[in-house]
C-alpha cells in the first residue's frame, strides 16, 4: 500500500509470476484426479465396445500405457503450448471444442453480466441510499431470493410461463436454418451473424439470448445487489464523505460523487471473484436452456465417460478462472490508484 | 446454555430479530418436513401405485394428488416431502464432514506456521478458486464409482467444497489470535501449548463457524439440487431428491405442465432462503458492527440552566 | 444574569463576537437513556481569537465542534443559541447550513490520511469545494486560488494534480487545512488536528494554525487534550469536564493560576522536563447518562466539601479574569458567601479509601 513504490508493469509481471504456481497446483490436482484416481480411462470411455487389442492400441495411441510420471510431465508440456489433449471417445482434439462451443458460453456470460450490472447496481445503490425503506427491504429480499433460486428452477419457469406470451425460444441458441446459414468467422454466433449482415439471422440469435441470459444474470444481479447496497453504506460512513459535507458539499452530490463512485469500485474486484460463480451458473444455464456451449459438452463427455476429455476441459476452466481473476486485478490496478504494491 | 441459546435473540432488535425469526421458522418447517416425512407424505418416494392400481400420469394438482403427479406415475406432494429429508440429511452431513476436517487443519496450519502453513493455504487457495459447482460434479463422477449414487457419496462430492472456508476463517483466526496478547499472556501463567490451543482459540474460533455453516447448507442445498439436475447427484432409486425431478420436469415444460417444477422449485427456494436468513441474521449478532445502532429519539426537558436554578437559591 | 457571560455589549463593533454560544446542550440516544454529551456550555470568539478547548477523551469536546457545524449524527438533539456574526445557526434551514459550511464556518479533523477522497486527484477537491460555494467561478480562478493557499500550507504547486495517497501524514492535513481555508471561513474548528501526526510535524501543523489569524483573520475553536499546544497557539482556553465548561479564561491566566482543581490536576499530569513524578487524576471519566450529582467532578477531587457532592457550582468571574465553575473557588475568592460550616468540611468519601488500601 505504500505509495508510488510499484509501477503498474511492474505489478502485473508480479502477479504473472504468482499466477504460474497457481495454475501448476491446479493442473497437477486435475491430473491426480481424473487421470491417477480412476484407473483406465479407455476401458471406461468405450470398454464394452472394442476387443482387447483395439483398446491396447488406443491406449497406446493416447500415451496411457507410458508410465504415470511420463504422462504427467508430457501432459504438462501440453498444457504450456495450450494444448488440452483429446477426447477418447471420439477423438476429438479439446482445442477444437473450445473454438467450437466456446463462443456461445462466452455470449452467454457476457449478455448475462449485462444483465446483472443493468438491474443490480441501481437496486443496490436505491437499497443502500434509502437505507431500512420499505424499497430497500423489498430490494434485499429480491437480492436473497434471486440469489436462492436455483438456475434450472428460474429457467424452468421462464420457459413454463415467460417464452410463450413474448414468443422466446426456449432452447439452443439459433434456429436451425440460422446456424446453417451463418457461416463461422469468430465462432461467436452472433458476432457472425452481425459481421454476415443478415438481420434475420442477428435477431433470431439476440432472441435466443433472452432468456437465458436473463436467467443466469438474475442470479449474479442477487450478488451486486448486496455488494453495492454494502459498500454504498460503508461509503457513507467513511470519514472523506464527512470531510466534503463539512466543507458544504450538497447531499446529493456528496452521495453521487463521494459515495456512489467509491462504492463501485470493489464491484470490479468482485466481478473477477464471480468468475468461478459464473461459471458454475452458465453450466446449469446451458442444462437447463440445451445451449451449445462449453459446458454442455462438459456434461455430455461426463455421461460418456470420457475421462480424457473431462480432464482437458475442466484444465480449460480452472485456468481460466484464474487468468480472468488476474485481468480483473489488473485492470482494478489501473483504475484505482491505491492498488500497486 | 438456555441463555446462550437465547442471545441471538435478545441481542438483536428489528430487522434483524425479523430476519433471524423468519429464517428459524423456515427452517424449522423444512426440518419437521424431513423427520416426519413417513407419516407426512401420503405416499412413499418411490412409490407408483396405491393398491396395485398405478397413479396417473402428469395430473394436474387436484384433491387427490395436491401437487399433481409426475411422467413417473409419482405424487409430486410426497416427493416434495421427502426431499425434504434427503436434503437435509446430505446438507448436515456435508456440513459437519467440512467442519470436522477444515477446522482442525485451519488450527494446525494456523498454530504451526512455515512449511506446513504455506502448502496448505497454497493448496486450500487452488480449491478455493475453482468453481464449485464443477468440483462437486468432478467428486460425485469420481466417488459414484466407489459409493454409488447414495447419500453418502452426495455429502462426501459437497464436502470438498466447503472445506477451504473453513480452513481459511479458522487458520486467519488461529494466526492473529497468536500474535494477540492474551496468548502471550496464558504463556507467561505457563499454560501448555496444547491447552493453549485448546481452550483459548478454540474458543473464539468457535463464534464464526455457525455463521459459515449455515450460509454453507444454505449453498450446499443449491449445489445438491444442481447436481441432480445434471444428473450427477442421487440416484432417484435411493432417495428423492428435488433437483433430480426438476431434470425430469424440464421435459414436460414446453407442453404447459407446470406442476412438476414448480413444486420442488419452491421447496428449494424457500430452504435455501430459510437458511440464508439465519446465517444473515447469526452473522448481524456474532458481529456487532454490521449492526446498525437504533436511533433513540432524546426528550430534553426545556432549557432552564442549572446555574440559573442554583443561582436562586444561593442568594 | 448579565454579569454571567461575555456579553455581546456593542454588538456592531469590531469585537463583536464571531461566534456566540449561550447554553448549548447536545445530548445523544441510547439504550440506557440520554447521553448529555454537552450539557450547557457557553462561550464566545472574536474575529482572529483562538480559543483552545481542552480536556479528557469523552468529556464532549468534540461533540461540541460537530455540533457548531451542524454535523451532528441522526439521533442528536441540540438546543440553545448559537449565532454566528448575529445570525442563528441553530434556526438555519438545512439548505443554507450547508451553504455555510465550508464557506464561512470550516472544519479541519483529526485523521487526515481518510478525510480526503482516495480516488480525487488533489485539485478535483478544490475544485469541487469552490464551485460549490461560488457557482460561475472558472477554472483558472479556481487554480490560482487553490494554488496560493497551497503555498501558504507549504505544499509544491507541482502535486496539485497528485492522488491523496501520494502525501504524506503531515502533508494531508496541510492539504486539509488548505481545504478548510480556501474560502476563507471566518470561523474554523480544528479537532485535534495534530493527534495522529508525529511532534515534529505537530510543532509545523500549530505553527501553520497560529499564523491564520493574521493571514485570514479567522477565528479557530482549537479541540485537543494537549495542554502543550493550548499553551504555545491559544490566547484563551475552556477546560471541559463531563459535557461542561469548567474554566474558561485568559490562557496565560488559566495555566499559571488555575483555579479549578481539575484544571490544577490535568496540568500537573501533564509530563515536562521538570517532572519528577508521573501525575495522574485517580477515577475514569463519569458515566454521562447519569453523571454525579452536584458537581460532576466531585468524586474525583482532590478539594471537594460536603456541598459539591449535592449542589451543582455556578460560573461565577474570578479576580484574575477567568470563569470558574467550582465552590472551592468560590469560597477562597468570597463569591459564596451563605455556605455553612458543614457544607464546607471536607468530603468524606469511601470508595476511594477503599481503592487505596486495595
């Protein structure tokens, strides 16, 4: 915290440095558990549908008969070049489903942080402003349910009692035809769409966002809403918001300079907590509304029992949360002067 | 003890006793639901037929079946009930497992320090920042195959979760709470470390695990309920479980049948409020500062100074 | 009753007081009951006076401050007269309190490190403080003047644009000084403006607050519990105790020939280069939801008789010029006259003979 002693180069070289232990602890708990625990993951992927020489070749073929040590220096190499592996039931390289399905859980999450940030900072900011109001009391109930009710649960009655009167799809994230026509630049399907032109297809995949976008993002709305009413009362307390009325600064600009800008500060540093949150939430988002994205596959390699697979992809997650938690850091860094150490 | 019992309650006033009673009496319900859940429930979890005669398919909510009844021929009333049992069953045990290993490795990394410490927050950090929802999923696929899709192996893929928590409240505390004089102090009476540890930071230890606990069931009941509904919970022929018939319900959603989710949806919704509350309000009592002081209106009697008074009376 | 304040006699002149307080009372809720923070106070300041006010944490010498600003808690009730330069504070609407503030009346605070906003660069405080108060001021206007009190505080007009963490302890209330000062208030109360910083930077800090009067001609209320700096800025001193002013004079007066035993005690405890002994007053600060009777200081003191355990003492005008609220006093200089004998024998008090033997 002291001042001026850390440039803001220097601390993100810092914190790359404190990420790469990190990122190897995780990596090397995802490796003794999928890969060490279980025992033979060929049998278990497609055990009862190949011969015993079959399964021997694909054994060799995928490097598990090497000896574990091998593998999991090998497996570490992989990972360094971003390489997670392949599938072993249908022998699919991991990377290639990241640049296939990766998109649309990105969308997902973004329309949905969208979402969260629309409805939660101003409730929070009402909340905390007009403290123990019936408003704030029926705001904080709001933020507790939004925050219990499951997705799936929130999805299922959106899709019960929401999709039919507006007329919102309720499943996948195009129509057939609109993913036949678009043809993949970014693999971002909307982006695609906008970039080909075709307002037809742009609002068939924007109306396919709705609701499961809404969905997740009412669940992370229930987290800003706590955190902004939280630090916007915190704010208000502290001791610089009574230093500017005493030097005569109006109420309500007091609150709206003073208060409210401070109080949206930590929302940064949260937003890279909710990462892992987010995460979790466009999982059963993509459950609950068939959305092909990341976590689908996920689920489906589960079922198959693909233990190459899961491996990779559950890689693919953990670093990501941990490179997205760095980016928030980062860029908290750059906005607020006092983080720099 | 009946007074410590009781100090949540006098302790707190307004909102917060509201917040503190609401949740208790949420969560009571939900308990009374779970232990007398045979004689609640007019039918069993798993059961399709009254008298050999099987139920009807997807029926509405009518007298005979109040929440309706599912694709699977089973009463949606009995099977809310039930889950009532299953969850809190998983949930406590979850609970006390996390507790019975987080807390002690939080005071040992805590009261140890060096190496030991190090790896360990090093370790419980990794856990930490993986999602959870995938941890949990990772640990039910892996222990399926050694537990099976039961209730132990539910609590035991939840466990994990909650772990890291507790470790870092008990560890932070154990470490400041070293440091702290009143540790010094019972070493200078010539308490010995293992009584030290003991009775001292146990003690005030002790205050913070409640308020994690119950915000952790409240959590770990959405993380069972997510687990079902992908599939990677209880088996539906081991107990009934809401997230499991939420999956199930999620067929029937597109033709308009409501009665099937909404039911256990609800059930889920009002336990894991019910739960937060408590923590909420727990959290309000164990922590004074998040408190805000009631305002007291002050009654001056009219200014007449007292020198004015005294005055009069010396001359 | 004209004889028991200074009264504001020719109120148009020169002298006429800035700030005039007449039995100003605020009192606090709580569970237990009114908390009588101040409890009848008095006192008045003259265009460039300073008047230190001193006594033990609790005693309601900050609450006092607050209050004259109009910064007081939700739940704080304040009653009395207070005017400013003839005009009633305390029957101001709010809308134009605020407008006062910072303005005409200033407030500087004990911790400077969290009194400015972590997240506006220095000049977004002036800035913002200025356009307040004087709406069509220009950007230039607002940094030539920022600038030169800058100067005046010792701050390089180099850090201008700098952020509050870039500066040190000292340097941050120098900044708030400057705050407080831009608009020229003709009042300012520091509250214990050197009790967070170190005593070299202390001595720098009372030297700036000394100089205001002939650079700004302010008026300053000066909190503290350092009989040190009362000493070395003020030209009068209120010595409080319990939510009352208990002496109040001529700060040379009152330091060489104190004439309330609390006054008397807390000079001696202060430590010098002469002291031999630690001093101490015995007993904590009293409760103020119900303070003793008679005399608050009674338990405590040293020269207390049967009456100031049962009557509250006036404020009467001592020879030497100062205020005195204390029988003691009253009786060595004849202002009570009509005690008797057995009010005046010495307070038998048991408590505190038990507390020695222990």
């Amino acid at each position: 915290m002291s001042s001026g002693s850390g440039s803001l180069p220097r601390y993100i070289a810092q914190r790359l440095l404190l990420m790469i232990p990190m990122i190897w602890l995780i990596v090397t708990m995802v490796f003794i558990l999928l890969r060490v625990a279980p025992g033979d993951p060929v049998t278990a992927a497609v055990g009862g549908k190949l011969n015993e020489e079959a399964l021997d070749a694909r054994r060799a073929a995928l490097g598990l008969d090497r000896p574990l040590i091998v593998q999991y220096l090998d497996y570490l190499g992989d990972i360094a070049t971003l390489d997670f592996g392949k599938t072993i039931s249908d022998n699919r390289p991991i990377t290639s489903i990241i640049v296939d399905n990766g998109g649309a859980t990105l969308s997902l999450t973004i329309g949905a942080f969208a979402f969260a940030l629309l409805m939660g900072i101003p409730l929070g900011l009402l909340a905390g402003r007009y403290r123990d109001s019936a408003g704030d009391v029926v705001i904080r109930i709001f933020g507790v349910v939004s925050y219990a009710a499951p997705i799936f649960f929130i999805g299922l009655l959106m899709q019960i009692w929401v999709a039919g009167p507006l007329g919102l799809p309720t499943s996948d994230i195009a129509s057939p035809i609109t993913k036949f026509q678009v043809e993949p630049v970014t693999h971002i399907l909307l982006l695609d769409a906008i970039i080909a032109g075709d307002t037809e297809s742009t609002v068939d995949v924007l109306k396919h966002h709705v609701l499961p976008c809404f969905t997740l993002g009412l669940l992370l709305s229930g987290v800003f809403i706590r955190l902004v009413r939280v630090n916007l009362l915190m704010t208000l307390k502290g001791d610089y918001v009574e230093a500017a009325r005493a030097r005569g600064i109006p109420e309500r600009y007091v609150i709206r300079r003073h208060a409210f800008r401070n109080a949206l500060v930590p929302v940064i540093t949260v937003l890279g907590l909710q990462v892992a949150l987010t995460l979790s939430g466009a999982l059963l988002t993509e459950s609950t509304f068939n959305w092909p994205g990341l976590g689908t596959q996920l689920i489906d390699y589960l079922t198959a029992r693909d233990y190459a697979a899961v491996q990779g992809l559950v890689t693919f997650f953990a670093v990501v949360v941990v490179v997205v938690s760095l980016l928030v850091d980062v860029i908290n860094a750059a906005i607020d002067p006092r983080v720099r150490y | 003890m009946l007074n410590r019992l009781l100090a949540p309650f006098r302790n707190t006033t307004g909102l917060a006793r509201w917040i503190l009673v609401t949740g208790i009496v949420i969560t009571i319900a939900f308990v009374v639901m779970a232990v007398f859940a045979p004689w609640l429930a007019p039918l069993d979890f798993n059961q399709q037929k009254v008298d050999g005669v099987k139920l009807p398919k997807l029926a509405a909510p009518s007298d005979d079946y109040w929440f309706g009844t599912s694709d699977q021929f089973y009463d949606v009333f009995s099977r809310v009930i039930w889950g009532a049992r299953t969850a809190l069953v998983v949930v406590t045990l979850s609970v006390l497992f996390s507790v019975l290993i987080g807390v002690p490795l939080g005071l040992i990394s805590g009261f140890v320090g060096g190496w030991t410490d190090r790896m360990l927050v090093f370790v419980m950090d990794a856990l930490y920042a993986f999602p959870t929802l995938l941890l949990a999923i990772v640990f039910s696929f892996l222990l399926r195959d050694a537990l099976g899709g039961g209730v132990t192996a539910a609590a035991l893929s939840l466990t994990v979760i909650y772990i890291p928590q507790y470790f870092r409240v008990v560890r932070n505390t154990t470490v400041s709470a070293r440091e702290s004089t009143y540790v010094e102090a019972a070493r200078a009476i010539g308490a010995k470390n293992s009584s030290i540890m003991g009775r001292y930071l146990f003690g005030n230890v002790i205050q913070s695990v409640p308020v994690i606990g119950t915000l952790n069931a409240a959590d770990a009941i959405g993380t069972l309920a997510a687990l079902g509904f992908l599939g990677f919970g209880i088996q539906p022929n081991e107990a009934s479980e809401w997230g499991y018939d939420l999956n199930r319900a999620l067929d029937d959603a597109s033709s308009g049948i409501w009665w099937t989710a909404l039911f256990p949806g609800l059930a889920i919704v009002f336990l894991i409020t019910g739960l937060t509350l408590v923590g909420e309000g727990l959290n309000e009592t164990v922590n004074p500062s998040l408190r805000k002081r009631r305002i007291r209106k002050v009654e001056m009697p009219p200014n007449e100074p007292t020198t004015a008074l005294v005055e009069g009376r010396t001359r | 009753m004209t004889e028991l304040y200074d009264a504001p006699v020719a109120a148009r002149d020169d002298n006429a007081p800035v700030i005039d307080a007449q039995d100003i009372r605020i009192w606090y809720g709580s569970e237990r009951g009114p908390v009588k923070a101040v409890d009848g106070v008095s006192f008045s300041l003259r265009k460039g006076e300073i008047l230190g006010l001193v006594g033990e944490s609790g005693c309601g010498k900050s609450t006092i401050g607050r209050g004259l600003l109009g910064l007081l808690p939700p739940g704080a009730e304040m009653d009395g007269a207070l005017r400013f330069k003839g005009e009633d504070l305390l029957a101001l609407p709010k809308k134009e309190m605020f407008a006062k503030r910072g303005a005409e009346l200033g407030m500087i605070f004990q911790e400077p490190l969290t009194r400015l906003n972590p997240l506006m660069r220095i000049s977004e405080h002036f800035e913002e403080t200025l356009r307040t108060h004087e709406k069509s001021i220009g950007k230039e206007e607002i940094q030539r003047r920022a600038l030169e009190v800058l100067r005046l505080m010792g701050i390089p007009p180099t850090r201008y644009r700098s952020y509050p963490h870039e500066f040190s302890g000292g340097m941050r209330q120098r900044l708030m000084i400057a705050l407080a000062l831009v608009l020229r208030p003709a009042f300012v109360v520091a509250d214990e403006p050197t009790t967070a910083l170190d005593v070299l930077v202390e001595a720098q800090i009372i030297r700036i607050l000394h100089s205001l009067r002939s650079e700004f001609e302010t008026s300053l209320l000066l909190i503290t519990h350092n009989l040190g700096i009362i000493a070395e800025a003020c030209d009068r001193v209120a010595v409080m105790y319990a939510g009352e002013i208990v002496e109040i004079g001529d700060a040379r007066e009152v330091f060489s020939d104190p004439q309330h035993p609390y006054t008397r005690e807390l000079l001696r405890s202060t430590i010098s280069l002469s002291t031999t002994g630690l001093n101490f007053i015995p007993g904590a600060p009293p409760d103020l939801v119900n303070p003793p009777t008679g005399c608050h200081f009674h338990p405590r003191c040293p020269d207390a008789m049967n009456i100031c355990a049962t009557r509250h003492p006036v404020q009467h005008a001592m020879p030497n010029g100062t205020r005195v609220q204390c029988w003691a006093a009253d009786l060595a200089h004849g202002r009570a006259p009509d005690l008797t004998e057995d009010d005046t024998a010495p307070l038998v008090r048991e408590e505190i003979s038990v507390a020695d033997e222990a």
